[in-house]
C-alpha cells in the first residue's frame, strides 16, 4: 500500500466516522461498499469482519466520549447487549451459512420505509405515560433525563436489528436509533451513546467468532488506516450530535438507512 493510499484511507475513516459517531451508528454501512470495491474477489465473511472490526473502533471511541459524560444507560445498554449478543451470533454464522437474496430484498424494504417514516417524522413523539422499566439519568453538565422502557416490548425488534446487521456487515446503529427512541420511548440524547455502547459489546463478540472460523484477509489490511482516521474523528462526532439536535441528526440517519438497503440488496446479489 502507498503512503497516498494510507493517507486516503485516513481521510476516508475520518468523513465517516464523523458522521457515524454524529448519528449513532459504527459505520459498516459506509465500510463495507469500500471494502466490496477495493477487494471485489474477497468472500462476503471477509468482508463482514473487516466491517464490524472498524465498527467496533467507532462505537468503543463513541462510548469512551459518553460513558464519562453520563449519557450512556449501562443497565438498559448491558440488558440489550444480552439480547443482541445471541442473535447476532446467528446472523454472523448465516453470513456464510444462508442464502441472502430473498433476505436481501425484505430487508432493503423495510429499510426503506423506515427512513422514509423518519424523514417524515424526525423528532420522536413524547413518550406516553405507561409502565415499563423507570430511567432515571442526571449528565456530567446536570440535565436530567426521566423515562420508561418497556423492554419486553423492545427485545424483539432488538433481537432482530442484531441478527440482521450482523448478517449484513453493519452495526446496527441505524436501525437501532430509530428502535430505541420510537419502540422504547429513550431520549435521543441517550439513546445514541447507549446503542453505541450495545453496538460495541455485540460486535466484539461477532469479530470473535468471525476470526476463530479463519475469517481474516486482506480486507483486514485496510482497518487500521480507517480506523486512525475515525479515532481523529471522534470529536468532531460528538461536537456535530451535539449542536445539531434530533431532527437534523434523524434525517442524516435516514439518509444512512437508504445507503444501507441500496448495499443490502447490491452486496447479495454479487
């Protein structure tokens, strides 16, 4: 690899992982089309775990920002990370072990309408009085924040954003912001550095099973330049989610859900 090709990928790390840490997401979405061109011969494993290994970098650097400014929901972040983590253990074995075609298409859908829903709605409606599991989370600057999770209602959907992220090469960010916020009533200002956590806990473990089936490579190569490039980043991710607000931050997700569903369907049928 040449110094200009290392440094492009810095670049390339940096954009992306800007807008990922902005909007919640680990950036799999983004990564993986890189890694589809630069590598067009590398099985669909390969790269899979080249992609959740970038999005781990971004998720652990996003929660390293959130965790100490008190804006992360360890306990609701640990009890989804029960429920993610074995679905996305199935999701990463159907990688290999399933056709996707069929998944593809389904899933590139509901995609679809998703982020056309929350371009239509950008702000989540207030979140009914009920019952479900009280929050109840005071920041690092004092804001408090005060809601409940109605888990049962949530582990589903949860279980299947990991399962078919995994599957797909993603982390799940983008379908998990939107899941948390309108299924599980949490305040977008926690909801993204908590699912970034989640995001982080489940794919480590999906990058272990990936590499102890001799899932490695060359796509692997690329990691560590794309990697500085979003720890460089980082800042400016958590400065952009900041001064922007849910509205802006929720048509920017949306716009990730299309690039999402269009790679689904594409990556499936190569």
């Amino acid at each position: 690899m040449s110094p200009a090709e290392a440094l492009l990928l810095v670049a390339i790390g940096f954009a992306i992982g800007a807008y990922s840490i902005a909007i919640g997401a680990g950036g799999g979405f983004l990564i993986a089309p890189l890694l589809l061109i630069r590598y067009p011969e590398a099985e669909p494993e390969l790269i899979t775990t080249a992609s959740l290994t970038a999005v781990l970098i971004t998720s652990a650097a996003a929660s390293a920002v959130g965790i100490p400014e008190r804006r992360v929901d360890i306990p609701v972040a640990l009890t989804i990370a029960a429920i993610a983590v074995p679905a996305g253990l199935v999701g990463a074995l159907g990688t290999v072990a399933l056709p996707r075609e069929a998944f593809a298409i389904g899933f590139a859908v509901l995609l679809v309408t998703l982020a056309a829903y929350i371009i239509r709605f950008p702000v989540a409606p207030a979140a009914p009085d009920g019952g479900g599991w009280f929050r109840r989370i005071v920041d690092r600057d004092g804001h408090r924040f005060e809601y409940h999770v109605p888990m049962l209602l949530g582990a589903l959907p949860l279980a299947g954003m990991a399962s078919l992220s995994a599957l797909a090469g993603i982390g799940g960010g983008p379908i998990g912001v939107p899941i948390m916020t309108r299924v599980m009533t949490i305040p977008h200002a926690i909801a993204v550095p908590t699912i970034q956590l989640n995001t982080a806990i489940y794919t480590s473990v999906a990058i272990v099973l990936h590499l102890s089936l001799g899932h490695g490579g060359d796509p692997l190569h690329d990691i560590p330049f794309l990697g500085a490039g979003i720890l460089l980043a980082n800042p400016l991710g958590h400065r952009l989610r900041r001064r922007m607000g849910e509205g802006p931050l929720m048509r920017a997700l949306a716009l990730g859900l299309v690039v999402v569903a269009a790679r689904t369907a594409w990556g499936a049928f190569m």
